[in-house]
C-alpha cells in the first residue's frame, strides 16, 4: 500500500514526510535555540 503509493505520487509522499519530519525538526530546534538563548541570559545577568 505504501510503496505502491510512493511509486504513483513520489513527490508529493516525500514532499509531505518532510514537512512532517522537518515540523517536529524545527519545533525542536527552534526550542532548544530558545533555551540555549534564556540559559545564556540568565547567565548573562547573574554575571552581571
């Protein structure tokens, strides 16, 4: 069932798991940027 359907619609099957994979990647990333960024500004105002 899957592969007969990445073999009729290759681009949209892949097209649609990386937006599926690439929204947990980026939700990941964006948050662990945001804590990196919060830890260094707390460190930042206790060095302060």
């Amino acid at each position: 069932m899957l592969l007969s359907k990445l073999v009729c619609f290759p681009r949209i099957t892949i097209f649609y798991m990386l937006m599926k994979d690439s929204y947990w990647l980026y939700r990941m990333i964006k948050s662990k940027i945001f804590m990196n960024i919060l830890k260094n500004q707390i460190k930042g105002g206790f060095r302060k």
